[in-house]
C-alpha cells in the first residue's frame, strides 16, 4: 500500500510538472504577406479567447507570447480570417486571402458606420487603394467618372480652377446643386486642398434614405470623406514623392499676317466711312505691296503666353503607429505646381494629425487636426475677374493684331493701334501681379462614453478658420489700366469666416438571438460667420512696380474701403435613427431630422425630413440555398425620404442696407474719389420664404457571384425638388428687381449601373476591370403663374446673344435657344441693280418672300423663317440644343504581373450639346485691329475683294463711283470667286445671334490617366531596411476622342444653372506626365 502511494505521488507530481511546463509561455515569431507576396502592416494577431494581440510591423512580421494550445487569430479588413493552433512551431508564414463577401463591408453614413450588407439605400464606396498607386492632383479628379451618377467636370486647367461636381443632376434652378461634403466628420464647402494621399475612403450618399439624417444640407447628395488614422504596432514612415511637366495640347489655329491685313482692307472696303483708305494705308502701307505681309511669320501669343513647360514637384511625408491605448498619424504634404502660362503658379502645403487615446475601457478620445496654405500667383487664373470677359489675355491671345504694320518694316513709324477692349497679351499678362492666399485650420476632438454593453455616448466639437488674403496690381499695360486714365491701380482685400460645430449623439446597439437593433438620437449646432475688407487704389504713378504700389498704397488714390460683416447663420438640429435586420435577411431602417435655419425668418424656420429603407437579401432565403455555390449575395433593397434646401442669402427674408457708390456723387473735396453711401439692398426680401424640399425615391439591386469576382449594382431613383428657392424677377414698379420665392419643382429621373470584375486572378498574373454608366433626365415640372421665360447667358463680351436660354414648364433644363442656321444668302435671294452708290448693299436688293431681319447681302447668314411670317425675328427661336449629357460614365483597367503594375482609367460624356461662345467672336470682326480664327481665312470666308487682286473693280458701269478700289459688286465676278466658300463674310456675321451654327455636339470619350508601376523585390528591398519600394510614371489627359472642334469638350457647367454648357474663353487642359516614388519604411 506505501508502494501504491509513493508511487501515485510520484506519478502525480509528474504531471504536475509536466503541466506547469507547459503553461509556461514561449515567443513565437512571424511574418504576414499580402496576395503579391508583399508585407501587410497593422494586421491583427490575437490569441482566441483573450485580450491579448498585436499587430504587425512595417516589415509585416510579429512576434507574441503564447503557449502550445493556444490558437492565433490573424484578421485584417477586407480579407479572410484564419486561425492556426500554436503547437511546437517557432516560426510562422501568413499569406492574407481576399474575402470577397466582407471586403469595403463597413461604409460611412451619416453619424455613424454600418455593414455595407445592411445598407438600404444608395451608397457608392472609393477605397484608399484608388488614391495609393494614381497621384491624383485633387479629389474631384479621383471621383471623375469613378462612381455612377456622380458627375465631376472641371472646365479649366488653371491652378486654381474649381470642378463642379453634381450628384444625380442639378435640382435648383437658381442655387447651387453642389454636394455637402464632410470630412471626418466636419461639413467643408471646399475639398480642394485636401490631399488625396491622406485618403483612407470616400463614401457618396446619393439618395433621401442615406442623405436624410443631414436634412438641410443633404439634398444634392453627401461625399463623406474619411483620412487615414493611426494604428496599434511599431511606427511606419512613408514617403511618396512625384515630379511631373505639362503642356498645352493644342493651339488655335489664327489668320496669318497676310490674312489678318487683307481682312482689315476688306472691312475698309465695306466701310461708307470716307478716309478709311488713308487709315488703312497710314498702318499697313501702300495697297500695292500688300503682298509682302505673305513674307512675315507673325507673333504667336498662344505659345508664347500658354507654350511653356509646366512643372510639378510634390513630396508626402506620413508617421503612423501606436500602442493598444495610443493610435496617431500625422501627415505632410506639399505641391508646388509651375504651370504653363507665364507668371501663373501655385504653392500648397497641408499638415494633418490624428490621435485617439483610451484613457479607460469605457472612455475615449479622439482628435483631428488639418492645416492648408494655398497659394496662387498670376494674371489669367479662373478667379479673376477678367479671365473669361473683356480685356482677358486669354481672349486677346487669339483678336490682337499678328503685326505691327508699317513699324514692322520702318523704322521710327508710329505703332499700331490696337481695338479699344483688346490689349496686348504679352503687356498685359507682364504687367499683372495676383497672389491669392487660401489659409484653412481645423480642429476637431470627441469623447465616446461607453455607459453599457449597449449603451454609447459619443460628444463632438470642432471649428475652423478660414483666411483669404488677396493682392493685385495692374500695370499700364493692362485692361484695367486702360480702364482707369491709362494709370496702373491695385486691390487689396482680406475675407475671413469661422465656422463651429457641436453635436452629441447617443447610440444604442442590441443583439437578441437574429434580432439586430441598432438607434441613435442626436443633437447638432452649427454656427458660420465672417467678414471682409475692401480696398482699391487708382492712379498710381506710370512706372510703379506691384512690390512699390501695394507696399506704399498711399501714393496712389484710394477708392472709399469696403467692409463687410456678413449676417451669422446657424442651425440648430435634432435628429433620430432606427436600424433593424433579422440575420442581414430582412433589413429595415428609418430617420427623421428636425432642422431650424437663421435664414429663414422664425415663423419658417423649422423643417422636418423624414426617411426610410428596406432591403431582402433573396441570396440568403432556403430556396435559393441550391445557388450558394456561384451566387455570393442578391440583395433587393428600396428607400424614400426627403431632405432640404437653404442656400440662400442669410438675409433674404428680411430687409438690409448695402453699401452703394456712383462716379456721379463726390461729396468729399476730392471730386475724383467718389462717395460711399447705403441704398437698399437690390433684392426685395420675403418673410414667408420656406424649405427648398428634395423628395427621392430608389430601388437597387446588388448582385455578386462566383467568389465575388463579379458584381453588379443597380440602381433606379427619381428626385424631385420642390417649392424651389427662386430668384424671381419682380415688377420694377416696386423699386426691386428680383425677389427669392418658393415656386415650382423639378425631377430627376435615371437609372445607374456599376459592374466589378475580377477577369483574371492567378499567382503571378492579375486582372480587374470596372465600369459605370448612369443615364439622367431632368424636368422642369412647374413653374407656377410663369409658365416660361428666356435666361441671357451673360458670358462676358460686349456684344453677346441675349436671351439665349429657355425655361419653360414641362420641359428640361439646360436649353439652349436661338436660331436654326440655314446656310448663307445666295445670289437668287437678291435682285441685283447697277445703282452707282459707294456702299454694296445698295446693290443688292432681298426679293420679295426672302425672309430676313436686316439688310442682307450675299454671304451673310440665313436663318430659318419657322413661323412663315417673312421676316426673322424672336418669334423665330427655337430649342437648338441642351446641355445636359444622355449618359454618362468610365472605365477603369488594372493589371498586374510579378513586380510590375497598369491601370488605364477612362470617363466618357454622350448626348449633350456646347454652345461654343468661342466661335461667335472669333470668327467676326466689325471692328479694327481683330485677328479671327483661321477657319475664316479668305480661302474659306465668302469675301467682297479678291485676296490675288484687291484693287480689282468689277462694276458694269460707271466704275469711278466706287470710291474704294477691290469692292467686287458684279454678281458674276462675285460668285466666281466664292464658290463653294460655306462660311460667311466676317463683315456679315452676327456676334448678337446665337444658332445652331455655335451649338456642336460635345460626347467624348476621355484617357484619364495611364499609369505603369514597378515594385522593387522584396528581398532586395529588405537588405535596405525598408518594406516597400515603388517607382511609377502617370500620364495625365493623353488623349480625348470628339467632334468637338473646341479646345476641350468637358466645358463649363458651373455658374448659372439656368445657362449651362457654355465654352468660353477657358484657361486651356494640359497633358502631364509625372515620374513618382513610394517608401515605406
């Protein structure tokens, strides 16, 4: 029996120790690789059943104590989960595998997150890897043509160009129909100095059910963006850096210098002025060696002005990591861009942090810190106030004179005069100074209280401040010289605005059995104000320089200063959502948000937006189970709510005073300062003005299948704004001109299609292709008492078609209205008598039942009589056109080989129209001293002087009464020397009318950009100490296929909503190509 015990002691104490050997931990080390057999950092390795883990280094590898029987959990976003037992291994080797059915599963809505699977509504998703291997410029070039329905178009190649970007097409008439924007959280009115390279996703909520929860600030959809934030694991550094050059695509084509002065001989010719013949002579010489002009080469401004080399260098700079209680990033960017018109560049640098610290295991704090500097120099930038109207370089790079005339061959003769509007462009551009300085700070922190299990508050504030700085100068050699007594002037101005938000959010999560529940309450104030200030000063000394006039203003005259407190505008909201889903099956949703707006006056202040969502996801039904083996998800989802409108003038319900002043009223003792007075404001106000209401319906369809290498998403949606916010024009009679008043609807009706397609994914080869078209009609469904009225597009010029744009009930927006074109007036219009008059229309005379609006003569324009009323006039408008596409969408393809990288990213337009302003004044000149388009070349044009004989007189009889010699008047001869010409006479075209000769079609089909990238080996890359390395050359704007003849047919739909589509004297696109590098460390 002793035998027996000591024996079961021995045994026992065995075990005993065998087990308290086992239970003492071992590290075990490790590595992570993604598919490409690169390292994955930050992924996740826990022990299952603990709170215990970490996360990888930048190099991908981990190291963890464990024990034999524990198992290991390795997850990372967007990939399968796997668990491994521990065992007597030391050493282990991950590979992360694709989880097609939960990848980008988490999306961004409205105060909140939630499972893309449970989404009832509209939402489309860019991940970072859209911004990691394409250094996109700015964020509306990442979005253009990426997301169905969503419709980026950026008009101009300026450095401080402005993309209008619209979701599901334009509701508001007279406002603006851009989308709200948040960025981690903060509403932003401008994403343009925001870095793509801090981008970690962007989410766009395109319908009432998603957009809802915002109300007042949600009814053109809500692009939230989220940046990059720190992670638990050792600290990564990345380095991104690019370098690239543009240049002009192309240049218009302008009348040579023989050209340019045989047309203006042939506008002499026309002319009953006398001694416009000396005049002519006195610029260009004798008309016998007009010929030598033939010899000359001309200057050319456009290559000269836009024909330089642009440059590009941007550097990016991000620290990231943290410990379980710790997480940061922090970023620093900075482009500074060259670009291809002299004097015009741009300098921005941004600085961002994230923290988030867990104080305890129910407390934490979260803080977001951004920094912007945007500075822009030059003279013929998008904002300044010249760029697209008169005394533009841009414009005058094309109208002013090729030559000199006579100076051009004497020495000491006097200097051709130029057309009273055009300046020279090189002087002009010279002779400009513009430094625009954007300076945004933001900050933001919250605090997320975990009072239950189920239980969470969440508090957040932030604020930012927004400083514009503005300095310009204007040498005598500019059109604002020439404007003030031919002295230099300059302005100075200062903007300033602040803008505060508080919300606290309360949110509740419930899971019984299948039943998921999920509520939120909230509360948010919102406060925007600022302030501005004003000064111009004129005549400044003739040779002062920008540095000497802005820093000594006093030497010139100042204008009264103009200060500006802008009226504060708040909001004050309450809101509330509700989620519920049985097993993702059945899914259903609801929001409603109580808005209150300053601007509104307080009987009107108070709005409510209601919504709600559901979904069936058929995929997951037992009598689908048969399909599970190739059909991942069928989700059928339907949603409708409404949201509001308040982008009007903070005090358009109530009457103000406003700054005036005439060149008519000096009170003061200068009389060349004029005095500053208050007058009312111009706008009547209306104290029963209320919401702008957006009012969606949609119905989406999202399919994947076959592993999710193919997916589907449909969409079908109808929006309607209603009472809209118009700026209607009032009787004079009541001493206003306009007033805001709720009036009308419109509707927007389409369907979008996105399609993802993983076609090829093997060990060493990959391929991906995506593509979405979205197809949109609006109309204007009512307009109240007014049923119709015709919109002046006002473009800039001084003489320009007026009332070129029709809004009419039933009909939809964006059209344009003018004449149809009928080719020109032919010699059987006209009878045709020897009158023996100095001026040729005296010799034609229009037959009768000819219809026409002026004295006509052949070659000039015909128009179409469509009322059969013998005549042309405004009754004889028609729709020519409109400038809204039939569809719209792009094209991603992306491959991969071993190290090697390629996408192709393009977006395409069909179906709309251009009003190409461009080509009614350049192709007209009734004045002198104006270069034209090639195209009106005497070859082309239909001309009264023979260009090979232009003292040659064709008259019958009694030639000596034609005081001007070449003035072709014979029919015959006339029409010998213009057959077959299609464009009409310089001298006869009409730069007021707008026809279906200026509307061309505008589809294209654009190459984005092209990139090809090269990773360096891993084991080369590791000898560094480094976990990445990647070289890439982009191609930026390639190629674009169209018919339109215009320098680019992605034109401008921003300004006027009523007068889209407009091409105007833009600051031209340019090709770039760019050279990058990204590091990590």
């Amino acid at each position: 029996m002793k035998k027996i015990v000591i024996t079961s002691v021995i045994i026992l104490l065995t075990l005993i120790a065998g087990n308290l050997h086992a239970a003492e931990p071992q590290v075990i080390t490790g590595v992570v690789l993604d598919e490409r057999n690169q390292p994955a950092v930050g992924v996740n390795i826990l022990i299952k059943g603990e709170a215990k883990g970490v996360a990888t280094d930048a190099n991908g590898k981990f190291s963890i104590a464990v024990n034999p029987k524990n198992v290991l959990v390795i997850s990372y976003l967007g990939y399968i989960t796997q668990e491994q037992i521990v065992g007597s291994k030391k050493s282990f080797v991950f590979v992360l595998k694709e989880d097609t059915k939960i990848l980008d599963e988490v999306v961004v809505v409205g105060y909140g997150t939630m499972r893309r699977k449970d989404l009832t509504g509209a939402v489309s998703s860019l991940g970072e890897q859209t911004f990691k291997d394409i250094p996109v410029a700015n964020i509306a070039d990442a979005l253009t043509g990426q997301i169905a329905g969503v419709n980026v178009t950026k008009s101009q190649g300026g450095p401080d160009s402005q993309a209008s970007i619209k979701i599901r097409g334009a509701g508001s008439l007279n406002n603006d129909n851009s989308p709200l924007y948040i960025v981690d959280g903060f509403p932003v009115d401008d994403i343009s100095n925001i870095s793509p390279q801090t981008i970690s996703s962007i989410d766009v909520l395109k319908d009432a059910s998603s957009t809802a929860i915002y109300g007042a600030r949600g009814a053109n959809g809500v692009i939230i963006i989220n940046t990059k934030s720190g992670f638990e694991g050792k600290t990564t550094i990345t380095y991104t850096g690019f370098m690239g050059f543009s240049q002009t695509k192309k240049f218009a084509e302008v009348l040579n210098p023989f050209e340019y002065v045989f047309s203006q001989y042939e506008g002499m010719a026309l002319s009953t002025i006398s001694g416009t013949r000396n005049i002519w002579e006195n610029d260009y010489g004798s008309l016998s060696d007009i010929n030598i002009y033939k010899s000359l080469k001309g200057k050319n401004y456009q290559k000269y002005i836009l024909g330089n080399t642009g440059t590009t260098y941007s550097n990016n700079l991000s620290v990231s990591g943290g410990t379980q209680t710790v997480r940061y990033t922090t970023t620093f960017t900075n482009q500074e861009d060259k670009d291809v018109m002299i004097g015009s560049s741009s300098n921005l640098t941004t600085i961002t942090g994230a923290l988030s610290f867990d104080a305890t295991k129910w407390l934490k704090f979260y803080t977001n810190v951004f920094f912007s500097n945007k500075d822009i120099y030059g003279a013929g930038t998008s904002t300044t106030t010249y760029s697209g109207s008169v005394g533009s370089p841009l414009s005058a790079m094309i109208q002013f004179r090729p030559v000199n005339g006579v100076s051009d061959f004497v020495d000491n003769a006097d200097i051709l005069q130029s057309a009273y509007w055009i300046v020279d462009p090189v002087g002009n551009t010279e002779d400009s100074y513009r430094r625009y300085q954007s300076i945004t700070t933001r900050f933001s922190a919250a605090a997320v209280v975990t009072l239950s299990k189920a239980l969470s508050f969440r508090s957040d504030y932030s604020f930012q401040f927004g400083d514009r700085p503005i300095q310009a100068f204007y040498g005598q050699r500019t059109s604002q010289a020439r404007a003030s007594s031919q002295l230099p002037n300059a302005m100075i101005a200062y903007y300033h605005n602040d803008y505060w938000r508080l919300s606290n959010v309360l949110n509740y999560r419930k899971n019984i059995k299948r039943h998921n529940i999920t509520a939120m309450f909230g509360e948010e104030l919102v406060y925007s104000g600022g302030n501005s200030t004003l000064a111009t000063i004129l005549n400044f000394p003739a040779n002062t320089t920008p540095q000497a006039g802005l820093s000594s203003a006093q030497i010139g005259k100042p204008n009264p200063i103009r200060t500006n407190e802008s009226t504060p505008i708040t909001t004050s909201s309450l809101f509330t959502r509700l989620n519920y889903d049985y097993k993702s099956k059945y899914i259903v949703n609801a929001s409603i948000r109580a808005d209150g707006s300053s601007k509104f006056a307080p009987s009107k202040r108070w709005g409510l937006f209601p919504s709600v969502g559901v979904a069936w996801r058929a995929s997951s039904e037992e009598f689908m189970s048969s399909m599970n083996s190739w059909l991942q998800d069928l989700k059928v989802r339907a949603s409708w709510g409404q949201s509001g409108n308040d982008r009007i003038a903070a005090d358009s319900w109530q009457n103000v005073m406003t700054y005036g002043s005439s060149n008519s009223v000096f009170l003061g003792s200068d009389k060349t300062i004029p005095t500053a007075y208050l007058v009312p404001a111009s706008m009547l106000y209306n104290p029963d003005l209320k919401w702008e209401t957006t009012t969606s319906t949609n119905i989406g369809l999202d399919f994947s299948c076959f592993d999710g290498r193919l997916s589907l998403t449909v969409d079908v949606y109808e929006k309607r704004v209603s009472d809209l916010l118009l700026n209607a024009v009032i009787p004079y009679n009541t001493g206003y001109t306009t007033q805001y008043q709720n009036i009308g609807q419109t509707s927007n009706k389409g369907i979008e299609l996105s399609l993802k397609s993983k076609l090829i994914k093997a060990k060493k080869f990959n391929m991906d292709i995506s593509a979405n078209i979205a197809f949109n009609r609006n109309n204007i469904d009512n307009l109240g008492a007014t049923k119709s009225w015709t919109e002046s597009s006002q473009w800039g010029y001084p003489t320009r078609p007026t009332n070129d744009y029709l809004i009419q009930e039933g009909k939809p927006m964006g059209q344009m209205y003018g004449y149809v074109y009928d080719g020109l007036y032919t010699f059987d219009d006209f009878q045709y008598s020897n009158s023996g008059s100095s001026a040729l229309t005296n010799y034609y005379t229009i037959k009768p039942g000819i219809p026409s609006n002026r004295v006509e003569l052949p070659g000039s324009p015909k128009y179409k009589d469509l009322n059969h009323d013998g005549k042309i006039d405004e009754n004889d408008k028609t729709i020519i056109g409109n400038a809204f596409p039939l569809a719209t969408g792009g094209f991603t393809l992306s491959m991969s080989y071993k190290n090697f990288d390629f996408s192709s990213f393009f977006n395409w337009s069909y179906g709309n129209d251009i009003y190409n302003a461009n080509t009614i004044v350049f192709t007209s000149s009734n004045r002198q001293y104006v270069n034209m388009y090639n195209s009106m070349n005497s070859n082309n044009r239909f001309v009264y002087v023979d260009p090979n004989n232009p003292e040659l007189i064709t008259i019958p009889t009694n030639p000596t009464s034609v005081s001007t010699p070449g003035l072709i008047v014979d029919p015959i001869s006339l029409y010998e020397i213009n057959k077959n010409k299609e464009m009409a006479s310089f001298t006869r075209t009409r730069p007021n009318d707008l026809s279906t000769l200026d509307i061309e079609d505008g589809s294209f089909l654009r190459l984005n950009t092209m990139t090809l990238g090269y990773s360096l080996p891993n084991k080369l890359v590791k000898k560094a100490s480094l976990s990445q390395v990647r070289f890439y050359v982009v191609v930026y704007n390639p190629f674009v296929w169209t018919r339109y003849s215009g320098d680019d047919p992605e034109v401008s739909l921003a300004g006027s909503q009523l007068t889209p589509g407009i091409d105007w004297n833009a600051y031209p696109r340019s090709r770039s190509f760019n050279f990058g590098i990204n590091i990590k460390l």
